[in-house]
C-alpha cells in the first residue's frame, strides 16, 4: 500500500521491544489495568476492560480479513457473523460495555463500536473504532488512543483493500492520530514515522488537505525541540498552499468541501486547514516574543475553527500569549472558564497548569495550593500531555521556591529536568537550568519573576482583549 523505505507505521520505538509485544495485542490496555491494580470494579476499569474486550472481537473480524482468499467481495462485510461469534461471547462483550457509566468520555463511541463489530453487517468499522480512539484521545488515554489507530491501520491492510487502486481514505488520518498520540506520549520518533506515513499514503490518495494536516503535525515536532525558525517557515508554507487552494474553490462555486472521517468537527475543508496552521503559527510567534502577531493569529484560528473542542484549545493558548505578554488579568480571564468548564479533560489540564504559573507570578500561594492538587493527581496517573507535565513540574518549583520551600523545589526542578529530557521539551531544560542555578547562588526568589515591561498593543489586540473579557463575563466563571 505504501512506499517500500516508508517507516512502519504502526511500530514505534525500539524494535526488539516492540517484537516482544507483538505477542500480545493491546498490551497497553493490559498496562492501563495493571495499573488499576487494587481498583477493579471502579469505573476506568470498567472502561478499560470493556474496550479490551470490544477489541478482541475486531481482532477475531481483522484475522477473518487476513485469511480471507476471495477478494471478490469486501471481507469487512460479509452476510454473516464469524463462526466463533457465540451468542454467549456477543453476550459477554455486551454486558462488559453495558458496565462503563453512561457519562464515561468513551461510553458512546464504545458502545457504537461494539454495535458495529457484533453486526452480520458491520456499519462502517474503521470509522467507529477511530471515534473510540478520539474519545480515547480526548480522555487522555493515549497509549489506548494509539493502540486503537494501530488496529484501524490493521483493519485497512485487508487482502482486498491492498489490491485495490486506493487506499481507504480514512488511512491518512488514522496515521495523523496516532502521531499525535504517540507525540503526546514524548515518543517523537514514533511520532515522525507515522507522519512520513500518512503523507505517503494521502500523496497516493491525492488528498491534498490531509497532506497538509500531517505537515502541520510535523512542525510541531519542530517546535517541540526548540527549532522555531524552521517551524515558522514550514507553517508559512502550508498557509500560502492552504490559501490558494482556498481561493481556488472559492472561484469554482460548485466545488463543495469534501467530508472525511474526522475528529467530530463534521468535515474538513481548507479553512480548517487554515485553522490549524495559523494556531500553530501563532504558538512559534509566541516562543518568539511575537506577541501582537501571535494573539491576531490565535483569534484569526479560533474564529476559522468550527469544532468548540478546537477553539477552547486555541483560546488556552491565547491566553498564554497574554500571559507572556504581561496581560496576566486578561490570561487570567480567558482561562477561568476553560479551567471550569471545558468540553476535554486535557483542555481543564492545561489551563490549570497555566492558572498555576500565573498564582506563582502573582505571589498568591492559596491559589497555588487550589489547582496543585488537579495536577498532581493527573501527573501520577499519566494523564498530562508530556510537555504539560515538564511545564508543570517546572512551575511547581517555582512555586515551592517562591513559597519558602527550597527543598521542594530542588525536588521539583529535577522532576522537570527528568522530564524535559525524556520528552526532549529543550525549552523546559532551559528555565529548569536557571532556575537551578538561581536557587543553588541563593539568588533572592523575588528577582526571579521581575515583573514584564507593559507591551504596546495593536489595534487589533486591544479589541481581543475587550472580547476576551466579555466572554468570562458571559461564562460567568469565577473571578479566581
């Protein structure tokens, strides 16, 4: 299906480690359960066993595909169900799932899937085991999310499929998400590997905007190791392509956007595109101290996102603009209903990790102490994005240092140090050296957060601004 030296798509790291688990399928649900050791019966068990066992009956469909010698018809959609498919395995895999709690984040997705996969007729497999992988995803869970992006790359490597004159057109995506997981993971070589495949795979589909996607993923490796130049240059790049492409359709009325299997967004045209370059664009502006540019970018995205995940995600990050540009109030309220009432855990996540910087900065310990506890409690349970967890480690020290606690903060600093070098957040070294370096001279805590010089702002970003405080205010969320 794909170039002879493109990288496997599905294997990530070390090959004789991976050769050993290949023996076992979803070993990473069989790690999350191990983990849970001393809580079966709670209800991330719950979850977790009855996606094991949902994926086991897509393994029993995938192994009838592979043996499959009639490929005159789709081995994805016979008449009947498998021979092994007993009314008491269906039964078994029913009740499991009929055990997570309704309001699970992957409750829906999973019992769509089991419906699909139990069908004589299955509706649209791959498609509900990638919406079960984004609610994974979504929840955080993405060594689970990545295991399931590999059983849907599975599912696409059918005899029948591999003869046929295209790939399935949900391949470049499911290998968009996998990176993604993978890179949320600090596994950035698995991460590049599965973008060289997904590009492979969208150029033989000549599926232009999905090539595009995966070039923005791979700039935010870029930006992940410090390399900002080349970053911008690339996110610069897919913006002219995406804008031409863009007017392009607009001159040609009857072109209509093209509808994928997506993340929940409903499609994907070239404003999406547009979207997701320009946020990123304006995170490298901001590693630059480009802030004006920045925050036009951040909102020029959030207005061109139609997906309300997406635009909490691009506010988080305008708020942070703000904060490095010393507008630590209006960060502050941009933050505060994210933090209260965001759609995805890991929205809630980091906008307390940048509550949190923001109560060191302001001297404000109880504040410090009200979303320390969120964190950590993820931070154990692997559940913050790899380069949040380094951020938070780093701003705890900060904290404890700042709070009177030089202990604690030397703790805290090799924490992020441990971290920043796992997942290779140069940045995070960076401040963790100096502040290192800071607290080791006995240089007086007060020196370390001297307050920003007042930024002159645009025209264009006083108006943000101004929306960015009405939009607390209509939130109604706390002031604190």
């Amino acid at each position: 299906m794909l170039p002879r030296d493109t990288p496997d798509p599905t294997r990530s790291g070390d090959a004789a480690s991976e050769d050993a688990l290949s023996a076992l399928l979803h070993a990473p649900f069989f790690a999350a359960l191990a983990t849970l050791e001393g809580h079966e019966g709670g209800a991330e068990w719950r979850a977790t066993v009855a996606g094991l066992v949902t994926l086991r009956l897509i393994d029993r469909r995938a192994a009838r595909v592979e043996d499959s010698e009639d490929v005159g018809h789709d081995p994805l959609r016979p008449t009947s169900l498998p021979a092994d498919f007993t009314a008491d395995l269906i039964a078994a895999a029913s009740h499991a799932v009929g055990e997570v709690d309704a309001h699970h984040a992957v409750a829906h997705a999973l019992h769509e899937l089991l419906r699909s996969v139990t069908a004589a007729v299955p509706d649209d497999l791959p498609r509900h085991a990638l919406e079960y992988g984004h609610a994974l995803h979504a929840d955080s869970r993405w060594p689970l999310a990545a295991d399931l992006y590999r059983t849907v790359l599975r599912l696409a490597g059918s005899p029948r499929q591999a003869e046929a004159s295209t790939i399935p057109r949900y391949v470049p995506l499911a290998y968009d998400r996998l990176g993604r997981s993978l890179r949320m993971m600090g596994d950035l070589d698995g991460a590049s590997a599965a973008y060289v495949a997904g590009r492979a795979a969208a150029r033989a589909l000549h599926d232009d905007d999905a090539e595009r996607l995966i070039r923005i993923a791979e700039a935010k490796i870029l930006m992940h190791v410090g390399n900002l130049p080349a970053a911008a240059a690339a996110l610069d790049a897919i913006i002219c392509d995406a804008e031409t492409a863009r007017r392009t359709d607009l001159a040609r009325p009857e072109t209509a956007p093209r509808q994928e299997l997506g993340d929940g967004s409903g499609g994907r045209d070239h404003a999406d595109v547009l979207a997701f370059a320009r946020h990123d664009r304006a995170v490298v502006a901001t590693m630059q101290h480009d802030f004006n540019f920045a925050a036009e970018q951040y909102f020029a995205a959030w207005r061109g996102y139609r997906d309300v995940a997406r635009r909490e995600r691009v506010w988080v990050d305008l708020a942070r603009n703000f904060a490095e540009m010393g507008l630590r109030d209006v960060a502050r309220e941009a933050l505060l209903p994210l933090y209260a009432n965001a759609r995805r855990r890991e929205i809630r996540l980091i906008a307390a990790t940048n509550l949190l910087e923001l109560a060191v900065l302001a001297n404000r310990e109880d504040l410090f102490e009200l979303y320390r506890p969120m964190l950590r409690e993820a931070a154990q349970a692997g559940t913050l994005p790899a380069e949040v967890a380094a951020n938070f480690a780093l701003y705890e020290g900060q904290g404890e240092a700042r709070f009177g606690r030089p202990t604690a903060a030397a703790e805290a600093f090799e924490r992020a140090l441990a971290l920043a070098a796992l997942h290779r957040v140069n940045q995070v070294a960076i401040r963790t050296d100096e502040a290192i370096a800071a607290l080791r001279t006995g240089r007086p805590v007060a020196e370390w957060f001297v307050p920003p010089t007042p930024p002159v702002l645009s025209p264009s970003v006083e108006r943000i601004t101004r929306v960015v405080r009405r939009a607390r205010r209509r939130a109604g969320a706390s002031s604190e």
